[in-house]
C-alpha cells in the first residue's frame, strides 16, 4: 500500500479509529491491531513475503529467549550468528544472488574459464533491507545485554513489522521502539496533531517535489546521450530533490502516522542540503541507516580507534557496504565510495565533528563561509547522485562526461518544467526558514491560527494541482 | 481524543468546502463548445426522433460514422437512414443503449464495431457526452468513484488553465476533450444532416495511422451485448443486423489466426444475422484516412456500395 493512495487515505482513518476505540481496552489488543494493521499493509503488494517477515520475527524471538539463558559466551555467539545468518541469508538470496552470480561468471571468464548459471528470476520482497536491520538490531543489543530480550512474542512481532516505516524505514533501533510496544499508549492531542502536520508536509514534498523532478529525471536519464551538458546538469539537479523528498517525504510520512498511534520513530533526516561538509551531510541523510552502520559495524570492526590506515579502511567499509546495502549494482558501490573519498580528508584532518549543529542557527542570513561549505558538499552530493541514479558504471561515466562537455554552458530547453523550476527553490526556502525544526512545516506551531491555515490550504491545494504521474517511493526497491 | 476528532473533523470539511467552492466558482468561467465532436448526438437524435418509425438506423462507433454514405442509401433503398454512429470510446454498453432507446417499429438496425471492443468504455466521454445531450444519462450507470476522479480532474485544469491563464494574461481557455480538440476536425459540424462524418473528405491520408493493433485472442464478451441488443429491438419491432468494421488488409494477415476464431465465435453465438463475411470488410491500406478503422471518400463509397447490395439482398 503506498502512503500516496486513496487505499492508504480509507486504511489509516480507519486502523487509527479502532486503534483508540475498539482496541484500547488493553496494550495487548492494540499490539495484536498493529500487526493485522502491518500485515495487510504488506500483504497489499504481494502476501506471499508475508511469511519471510514472519519466519524472521520467530528466529529472532526464540534467539533473543536463548540469549536470555545463555551465558556461555560460545553458545551466546552461536545464537547470534544463527538470526545474522538467518536474516542476512534471505537478504543476501533475495537482493544479491544475481549480482554475486553473475560477477563471479564475468571473473571467471576474464581469467580464460567458462562457467555455465543462470540467474534466477527473483523477486525482491518490498523493504527487505529495512525490517532485517531492524530485526537484527534486536538480537545484536540483546546479545551486547544493552536490552533485555522480550519473552512478549505480539510486542516483538509488532516491533518488527509496524506498518508506517516497515518497507522504508526509518529503521528503528530495538532499544528505541521495542520498550514503547510494552507501554500503556496514552493519546496526546499536540502528537497527533504534529503527526498530521508532518503527514502533510511528506506528502507535499513526495506528491509536488518528488514525483514532479522524476518526470523530468527520469526522461533526461533515460536519453542522456541526446541530451546537452546544460541539460544533463538539470537532469542529476532534478534527481538530487526527487531523491530527497521521495525518501524524506516517506520518513515525515511515516513517522506522522506512527505519532498518531501514540509512538516516537526517530529521525531520520535534518535537512542535509544545508551542510557544510560532507560529514555533516551523513549526519543528516538517512540518519537511522547510518547510526546502524556506525553502532553494528563501524564501531565493532574498530571505529576511529587506531591508527590512520585504520581509520580509512573502516571509513571506506562503513561506507561501501553502505552503498552496496541500496542495491545490488556496482553504482551504488561507487557511489558510497566516492562519498569515502569526499569524507576522508575532513577525517584525516580531523575536522569530520566541525558542523554538529544546524547552520546559521539564530539567524536569517549564514555567512559567506557557510555558504561556500553548503555549494561545496551540494555539488559534490550531486556529482555523487549520478552514480546512484544511472543504470549501469558506463552510463554515469558518459553522463558525467557528457556535463562537462562543450553544451554546458547553452541554455537548456525548460519548456514544461518552468513551474517547477519556481517551486523547487521556494521549497528550500520554506527549508531553510523550518531548518532548526524536526520538519520544516513544524514552524506552524508558531504561527497564529489564521496564518497556518492559510498555509495548510495552500500546501493542500499544491498537492492537488501539481499530482503528477503516481511514482512508486525510491527506496522501496531496496 | 474527542477535541482531535472533532477539530481535524472540521478542518477535513473546510477542506472539502473549499474543493466545493473552487469547483463551483472555477466551472462558470469553462465554456463547453458547441461545436464539440461530441455534441453530434444532439443533430444525430433529433433527426431520428424527426423521422419516427421505419428507417435504417447505422450504429456503432466511430468506425460507422466515417465509413458510410447513409444519403446515397436512402436514395437507393428509398428508406430514411440516420447514422447515430459517434465514438467508440463509449463503449458498446453505452452505444447498445443508446441504439435501443433510437430504435422503433419497423426499423432496420445495421450495427458495426472494431474488433475487440471493450464494455465499459471511457467514463469520463460518456459524462462529456451526456453534457451536451442529457438523454445520454440513461445510456450508462452512475459510479460514484469514477465521479470522483473525473471531477476532481476537472477542478484541477479548470484550476490549472485559470493559473496559467494568469499568468500569461490570456483568458481561460475553453473546455476541450482531451480527444477531441478545438483545432482538429473532429467537430460536430463535420458530420452532414444524416449523421455521417464527412469533415475528413478531401483531405489527404495521415503519415502514420492509428489503431493498428495487434490482437490477442479472448472470447470477446461483445457478443452478449449484442444478442441483448437484439432481443431488446426484435422486442419493439425492428430488425438488427450486424456487418463486421472495415479494415486493412494488412492488419488483418497480421492477426488472420486470432480474428478468424473471433469470427468463428460470432457465427458460433450471435444472435442477430451477420451481413456478408469478414473479408468482405477488408480494403486497401491506402483507402484509409487516419485510424485503420476511418475510410478516405473512395473507400467510403465502396463500402456504401457494398452494404446497399447486402441489404438489398436481405430484402
């Protein structure tokens, strides 16, 4: 069920109404509505997963209940392994057998050998990447005894596969979102009412700013061998926000719903085109993805502890694995390590913790500096973008080539993309005014009644004219 | 709970007021142009309601409307003909219908449609039609969410056409039907007195034409329409007849396997006798004006010549 449908507008009011009416007379009976809620949210694209996010919840349940009462460390070690083998195993069939496969043939062969597979017609289950980290963060922080396993399987399987950021995050840390499945739900008026505001503003910027940039990306993309270097420079311009309020959208999206069922999901992006510096930028994108990478990988294979050489090689781990967690293709491999690349000065100079906070915080108006550092790690996001968006290593190198030709500098062709052109930078704008809250439309709490009504109006009234062509959400294919 | 409820209750209806409002206010300034290809239906009706009982009524889909020279008919066979003939894009529910309600005592009904033509048709051209002919209303069912989405469409280039208006200072455009717009010659003061489309005549073949599908086979369902349409007139007295579209000899070898069991399946079902045989409706690429079922004037006059012999044969 995507969040951007008519089925999406009967089933939300719907679950929410039995949720506090019908369901509140226990915890129990709300926990057992989420996950029906889940499941026919799921099952809506293909029932038949169901089963994988099911199998997952009962490995990982009777893993966390042996951990409980294991001590040996050998035998902790061996349950560990068993839901990191189980988890990863389907991931790795599902979303990597065919890349693996056919590398390895491409190997072979370059070294004189023949080797005779063929790849199999899978279909990877919607958000298999996201409910396996989140999965796996139970039983890591149950084995690092930093949570106690649940004996309460509804909780568990609720926390698994709790329908607003099931199939694209944010990806939820067990420590977080679990202990809130076992607390009595108490309905606050300003959460539900802030939920709704940041339902309104994912759906804006994924309905308006998404779906409206991919038309343009998408035909650009798609015929940049045609297109001038001015054009293609649009192309990856365009791509660089519908990739941003496509995924951002979805996370307002989901974490507005999640408040109106009484549940805090943490954030996952803080305005990343406003940053200074490519270490800040990773701060702000997909925050809950690389908090994951950082506590589950980053740390254990040793973090910034040791020398320099350790330090880039984890650097580039944290970061390529990262890349290769979005799909299986060699561009997203490229595309995390060219971020490594752009991070790995800032580390070595030790600047990487320079931009904690939001820019220009207190002011209108940042300086000259911040501006610099904001163009700087725009481009470079951008440039970066390319690798993510193209169909294969080849096509982003002649699109990359093809920028930089002598075309840049002709004007390109907006015939039917002038709206648009006006609404992405006033978009920003609104950014930039909301960027020191959790959302930009967060700043209507301040606003008198009569002003953030106009407002709400306004934004509704943009999500009916400017509805383009229905897009599926980027990272549900991953 | 209760003040969350009944605040986003209202907020959700001031939301819908607003919707209201918009539409209400933004649909005065929408002119519907008279001169729709649509708006053919009103001329149609009203010369058959004129001649009343005992005439050949040519129904179908647009594919009848291009193809026939009903003047030339009514002179050779002495009988009024009036060709209701629009748009297949209605569907063969609606065009069924709409056949029924013309039909009357006494009539001969010659009825034609393209190959594999689906039931429901275009919701949104049967609410456009019944616009500008409100008989039309009885010819389709109400459905409330395909309501929804037409209206909602209309709001928002209604909404759309007053921005951009605005914006380039020009007034508000007309309405126009995505299929037929102002400047083509799909108008409804393209079809002479007898209903027969004939704004195309003269003018040259289109580089490339249209329709030109290639089938699948399926039990086409158009059949059960047709045999309802059948009891349905043979009830009030007049005689059905079905003719199978004109149609490019090469489109047919290109789908011959599928179109013949179509045909088998209609010898097979239908109710009503078959004028002629398949290939009797098949021409030369070169006779046909922009769709693989829409004759030039040469091809029109075969055609014409063709059904007066099968009908003078039937008599």
């Amino acid at each position: 069920m995507l969040f951007n449908s008519i089925d999406f507008a009967i089933f939300l009011p719907v679950v929410f109404l039995l949720y506090w009416f019908v369901a509140n007379r226990s915890l129990k009976w709300q926990n057992i509505l989420i996950i029906a809620a889940s499941y026919l949210f799921y099952g809506w694209w293909d029932w038949r997963f169901l089963s994988l996010i099911l199998f997952s919840t009962v490995v990982d349940y009777l893993v966390g209940i042996g951990l409980s009462k294991a001590e040996d460390i050998r035998k902790r070690r061996i349950l560990l392994w068993t839901s990191i083998t189980v988890n990863l195993g389907f991931l790795g069939f599902f979303k990597y057998y065919n890349f693996f496969l056919e590398n390895f043939i491409t190997a072979f062969s370059f070294f004189g050998s023949e080797i005779s597979a063929s790849s199999l017609n899978i279909i990877l289950p919607v958000g298999i990447s996201f409910y396996t980290f989140q999965t796996l963060s139970y039983t890591i922080d149950v084995y690092n005894r930093k949570l106690e396993p649940t004996r309460d399987f509804i909780s568990l399987a609720a926390f698994v596969s709790f329908f607003p950021q099931l199939v694209a995050g944010p990806i939820e840390r067990a420590t977080n979102l679990l202990p809130q499945f076992d607390s009595p739900r108490i309905f606050s008026y300003s959460k539900s009412v802030d939920g709704l505001r940041q339902i309104l503003w994912g759906l804006f910027k994924k309905i308006v700013i998404a779906d409206n940039c991919a038309v343009h990306a998408n035909y650009i993309f798609a015929n940049s061998a045609d297109m001038d270097g001015s054009m293609l420079l649009l192309g990856a311009l365009f791509f660089t926000f519908q990739i941003y309020g496509d995924f951002s959208g979805y996370s307002d999206i989901a974490i507005g719903t999640a408040r109106l069922f009484g549940f805090d999901l943490m954030r996952n992006f803080a305005f990343p085109y406003f940053s200074r510096d490519i270490a800040e930028f990773w701060r702000r994108w997909h925050i809950s993805l690389s908090t994951w990478f950082r506590d589950y990988l980053y740390i254990p294979i040793g973090g910034s502890r040791g020398g320099t050489w350790m330090k880039v090689r984890n650097t580039f781990v944290i970061f390529v694995v990262s890349g290769f967690w979005h799909g299986a293709n060699w561009t997203f491999i490229v595309w995390g390590a060219l971020n490594a690349l752009y991070f790995l000065p800032l580390l070595l100079a030790k600047k990487n913790r320079q931009n904690i906070e939001i820019v220009a915080q207190g002011k209108v108006f940042p300086t000259v500096r911040e501006v610099g550092g904001m163009m700087i790690t725009f481009w470079l996001t951008v440039l970066a973008w390319i690798f993510f968006r193209a169909e294969n290593l080849t096509h982003a190198f002649s699109y990359i080539d093809g920028i930089f030709s002598s075309n840049l500098f002709v004007l390109p062709d907006i015939t039917g993309m002038k709206a648009l052109l006006l609404i992405v930078p006033l978009f920003l704008l609104f950014e930039w005014f909301g960027r020191e809250k959790e959302f930009a439309l967060a700043l209507a709490e301040e606003w008198k009644r009569p002003m953030r009504y106009i407002v709400y109006y306004i934004i509704i009234l943009a999500i009916f004219l400017l509805t383009g062509e229905q897009q599926q959400f980027i990272y549900f294919q991953f | 709970m209760k003040k969350f409820l009944i605040r986003s209750g209202l907020f959700l209806l001031s939301v819908v007021i607003l919707f209201v409002a918009l539409y209400i206010l933004t649909d005065s300034h929408i002119r519907t142009l008279e001169n729709d290809f649509m708006a053919a239906m009103i001329d149609k009706h009203q010369r058959a309601d004129e001649i009343g009982s005992t005439k050949i009524i040519i129904a179908g889909g647009s594919n009848v409307a291009f193809n026939i020279d009903s003047r030339r008919i009514e002179d050779e066979l002495g009988i009024p003909v009036v060709n209701v003939g629009l748009s297949v894009g209605l569907g063969m529910d609606f065009i069924v219908n709409e056949t029924i309600d013309v039909a009357q005592e006494g009539d001969i009904i010659v009825f034609s449609i393209t190959f594999f033509e689906t039931i429901d048709g275009l919701y949104s051209l049967k609410r456009h039609t019944a616009q500008h002919y409100p008989r039309a209303n009885h010819y389709f069912t109400f459905n409330l969410s395909e309501e929804f989405t037409l209206h909602s469409s209309r709001l928002r280039d209604n909404l759309l056409s007053i921005v951009y208006g605005l914006i380039s200072s020009a007034p508000p455009s007309a309405e126009t039907d995505d299929l037929f717009e102002s400047e083509s010659i799909y108008t409804r003061s393209g079809f002479n007195e007898y209903g027969d489309f004939t704004g195309h005549h003269g003018l040259p073949q289109v580089d490339e034409l249209d329709q030109r599908f290639t089938f699948e086979y399926s039990y086409w369902t158009g059949i059960d329409e047709l045999n309802r349409l059948n009891r349905e007139v043979e009830k009030k007295g007049a005689q059905l007849y079905y003719i199978y579209p004109a149609y490019p000899f090469s489109d047919f070898e290109r789908n011959r396997d599928v179109l013949i069991r179509f045909d088998e399946d209609m010898r097979k079902d239908l109710e009503p006798p078959i004028l002629g045989s398949i290939e009797d409706g098949l021409y030369d690429e070169s006779v046909f004006f922009d769709t693989a079922y829409h004759l030039q004037q040469e091809g029109v006059s075969q055609r014409t010549e063709y059904l007066i012999e099968l009908l003078r044969s039937e008599r």
